[in-house]
C-alpha cells in the first residue's frame, strides 16, 4: 500500500485543476494509480476489467475535479468514491449485456507485461482468500466498509463519504462487522 497520508496531502488546488493542468494530473496519478488498482483488482479478475475501470476513474476524477470538496474528505477517499460509482455502473452494465461480443466492444488491448502485472496483482489479492471468507459472511455494505477502512486505510467519515451513507451509520455498521469478524476469528482458532 502506498504511504495514503503523504499522497493526501496533495495541494487541493492542484486537486481540483488535474483536468486541466498536466503536471497536476500526472502528480495526482502517480500519487493514487497503486491504490485504485488495489481496490478493483479485489473485486474483479479479469485485469483487461481492472485496467478499464481504472482508466474510467481517473478520467472521471479529471471530468469532476473541479467540484472537488476537501471538506468531505482526502483526495483518495474522493477517487475511491468515483472508483466505486465507476464498479457500480460496471455491474450494471455487465448484467444487461451478458454477449461475449459486446463485452469485448470498445475494449483497448494490453500488451503482454501489462496483463502480467494486472495478473499478479489479482493473484496477490487472491491469496488473503481465506480472511475474504470471512468477510463474505458481512453483508455487502460492511465489507465494503471494513476493506475501504481497514484494507485501504480511509477514515470512517471517508469510507462514507465514497459510499454515499451518513457517517454516524458507516461507523456504527463498521463496528458491528468488525465484532462479528473478530468473533469468527475467535472461533476458528479455537481447537476442535
């Protein structure tokens, strides 16, 4: 994971002018580009799907820097919010068009080091699998919750924030996850 505190501190301005403003966006992408690629490579397989979507975010985060809110969180939990819009409408998509022919329309093509390092972060992530077990247990919110605070490293208030819920609610179901995890935990290191 990179340092999130130090990528945070990106200036706002220069935030809010990476659609238009070369160097701030190559700095806000450099800054964010791991981080993205981590979020959706936990929740996707196909790296051609992971590269799409991150290319989605960020031009998307380019479209709407502009209104840019420092006040409803970091830069990160920001982009994070977009990526999970951009996952969402992802899903959508998929299931109102299950052809293979279209799902491959539009699609840009990798090379080969490109598939080969979208494929090792996928398989990175699949090797937590069995603390991901657990965590299939939490309804859909929560895990989001705990892997946008947990694995990710937002505040409560920014995993709100990026999921759209009030932040009293978010820290309240975070806790209650978090309980139920550590109870499962509990009961699996016990011996037989």
């Amino acid at each position: 994971m990179t340092d999130n505190r130090a990528a945070s501190d990106l200036d706002v301005e220069r935030v809010r002018h990476i659609g238009s403003d070369r160097e701030a966006l190559e700095e806000f992408y450099l800054a964010h580009y791991a981080d993205v690629v981590r979020y959706f490579a936990r929740r996707l397989r196909d790296p051609h799907d992971v590269a799409d979507l991150v290319a989605d975010t960020f031009i998307a985060a380019m479209q709407s820097a502009a209104r840019y809110d420092p006040g409803r969180g970091r830069p990160l939990a920001w982009l994070l919010g977009i990526g999970h819009n951009t996952l969402r409408r992802f899903h959508r998509q998929r299931a109102a068009d299950r052809q293979a022919v279209t799902r491959f329309a539009g699609r840009r093509l990798l090379d080969a080091e490109d598939i080969a390092v979208l494929e090792d972060q996928i398989a990175a992530e699949q090797r937590v699998r069995p603390v991901r077990a657990l965590l299939g247990e939490l309804s859909k919110t929560e895990r989001e919750l705990v892997q946008l605070v947990d694995v990710t490293g937002l505040t409560p208030n920014e995993a709100a924030t990026a999921m759209g819920m009030l932040p009293g609610l978010a820290r309240v179901r975070l806790f209650r996850a978090r309980a139920r995890l550590r109870t499962a935990l509990r009961l699996q290191e016990e011996p037989e």
